[in-house]
C-alpha cells in the first residue's frame, strides 16, 4: 500500500482526494491544511482522521510514500525538501518554486535521495492535448511557424473581487498569472514544442488598489494580474502567450497552432479541437476523456486531469521504475527559468535569451 500525505486542504478536496479515491493501492492516510477545520472539512468525507494545522508534525508523525503539495508557491521548496528528507515521493503544484534557484535545490535534493519528483502539470494526461502533441511530434501540421495563446478572466476586474491576504493576490507568496497559468502554458509549448531559446514579456499588477470583498477594506496587491510572453522557440518557432485576470467578461483560454501543413484550434469553453489541413476546412477532430465519467471526479478538465497524473506517479511507485509520462522536477526548473525570464524581461524591456540545457 502506498500511503499518502497531503499539505493544503482546498485542491486536496476538489482534486487529490476524489483521485485516490480511483487508485487501489494508494491511501491518503493524512492532510495538513494552515487552518483545522479546512483540514477536517476535507478529510472527513474520505475517512482520513489524521489531520494537522502543522505540515511539520505530519511529517514526522507518519511514514508516507508520497507527498502532495498543494500550497502558496512560497512554502513549495521548503515542504518539498522536508519531504524528501523523510524518505517521500513528491507531487509538487506549479508552480514549481519561488524562483529558478529553488526549483534547482528542489530537483537536486530529489536526484540525491532518489526519489520521484512530479510537478502536477496535469493537462499532460489530458487526452485532447496529448492528441495535439501526437499530431505535432507525427509531423501531421508540418514545420511549427507559429502558437496563439490567450487566457482572459474577469476574476481580479474588480477591485472588490478578492479578499484582503489573497496570497494569489502577493508577490510575496508567489502569487500571479505568471505562476497560476503562465506555469502551464510554458509547460504545454515545451512538450509541444521543445525548448524555448529567449523570451520577451511583461508581468504587470494592472489593479493594485483594493478593497476586501468582506470587510471593504482598503489594500494593496503586488502580483501580476495581466502578464504576456513572447517565446522563440529552439525549432525557430515564434508563441505568444497573453494572460489576463482584469477583463469585463471571460473569454477563457483559446489555443491556435500554425504549421506549413494544418491549423488546429481548442477552445477551452467546449474543449472542441478543430484540425485544417492546408486549403481544407476545419473538422472537428476532439478527443473524449473517459476518466470525465467516472464516479466522485469534479468537473472540469483540470479535476480530472489530476487523476491520470496520480495514477502514473503512483504506478511508477509501484513498480520501482520512472515517470514515463508527465513533468518530472526537471521540466519544473526549465518552466521555473522561463518565468524567471519574464520577471526579468519586465524590469529590462529586453529578450532574455535561456540556457535550458543547464537545467539537468
């Protein structure tokens, strides 16, 4: 049996939880949240009486396998090495760190111990971008020229949106888009696509000045809410990737692909994925996802998602053996650096040219 502890009761309970819940030989035997009763809310439907407000007491309290993480992105290298040191596996979320060097001691750590390392990139499992990347890596779209990215939300538009101590809303916390989404978009252009060789972009707080959702009192974000990159790509190909929470209407993700020998298009609305060969019409080409049917799962690709990652990871466990799928704590760090660029291009105005191959 593998036994599982996780820190962070929110995504433990829309996610983690109703996922292990599908894998026999694993058990969530306990769950530290910063708060008790959100640690007791989530473990109780699931029989889990070892709960926490203090992840360190966990950890010494039990003999896991594997822990997951689900946490500010601050606590993420500190939780991960402690972790590590007591012998556990490690699913860690994006993303991966506060910064490039953290990722580093992260994926350093797990090398000495020689444990598994799983950054939680979930829509790697996702069968409709898993078919992008067969029609990418097949040579079906031809040559790569050029990716259209967008995320738009209306979530942080209005100043009253968030509570005051949002840590999505802290720079300090490692909160932001660049860490919420631009993490998985850098993740889903290197698997499509290799590894980027510069990038140009902007992390920007464009609502700093707010006020509590609860209370209406007055308070200051400093993460980025609208971010965008541009990334030139070691194949020569060019994506562009913009991010935004400060819309007035959701407009959600779209993703275009341009190759010399087709087109493809999803939108996440409907997770309809439309493929043109060159002068041909589009033609709906979407890939159902069986693991959506089954019982206990939440909506919602992301939910889902989370149950192939948990089940490769656990399986690798099982059978002493690697990832054969998913992002490893290597991929964490090369996305790590890419963000890291952003931040950097921010402040210089400039291509910041990456060295992805120092990253193993």
């Amino acid at each position: 049996m593998i036994n599982v502890g996780i820190i962070g009761a929110s995504f433990a309970r829309d996610a983690y939880l109703p996922a292990f819940a599908h894998i026999n030989d694993a058990k969530v035997v306990a769950l530290a949240s910063g708060r008790m009763e959100s640690a007791k809310a989530a473990a109780e439907p699931y029989g889990i009486s070892a709960v926490y407000d203090d992840w360190e007491q966990m950890l010494a309290a039990h003999a896991l396998d594997l822990v997951c993480i689900a946490t500010p992105t601050v606590m993420h290298a500190p939780m991960t090495l402690a972790a590590i040191v007591k012998g556990a596996h490690v699913l860690c979320e994006k993303p991966t760190a506060m910064n490039a060097a953290e990722a580093r001691q992260m994926l350093d750590a797990a090398w000495r111990a020689n444990r598994l390392h799983m950054i939680d990139h979930e829509l790697r499992f996702n069968p409709t971008r898993m078919r992008i990347a067969e029609l990418i890596h097949g040579g079906d779209l031809g040559e790569i020229r050029h990716v259209n990215i967008t995320n738009i939300g209306a979530s942080w538009a209005n100043p009253a949106s968030r509570p005051k101590g949002d840590w999505w809303s802290d720079a300090a916390m490692g909160g932001g888009r660049m860490g919420a989404n631009g993490s998985h978009q850098i993740d889903m252009l290197r698997w499509w696509l290799g590894e980027p060789a510069s990038v140009v972009g902007q992390s920007l707080t464009i609502v700093p000045d707010r006020v509590c959702k609860h209370t209406g009192e007055p308070w200051t974000a400093t993460s980025d809410d609208l971010s965008h990159m541009t990334l030139e790509m070691q194949s020569g190909a060019l994506a562009q990737v913009f991010m935004s929470g400060v819309a007035a209407a959701n407009m959600g993700n779209e993703t275009q692909i341009f190759g010399t020998k087709g087109t493809i298009t999803l939108s996440n609305s409907d997770e309809k994925l439309y493929f043109a060969k060159g002068g041909e019409s589009f033609k709906d080409i979407s890939v159902e996802d069986p693991k959506a049917s089954l019982p206990g799962l939440n909506k919602g690709i992301w939910n889902v998602s989370v149950t192939g990652a948990l089940q490769e990871l656990c399986a690798a466990i099982r059978e002493d053996r690697g990832l054969k799928q998913g992002a490893s704590f290597v991929d964490g760090l090369r996305n790590q650096m890419v963000v890291d660029a952003v931040f950097a291009s921010t402040q210089s105005r400039k291509w910041e040219d990456l060295d992805m191959a120092s990253a193993t």
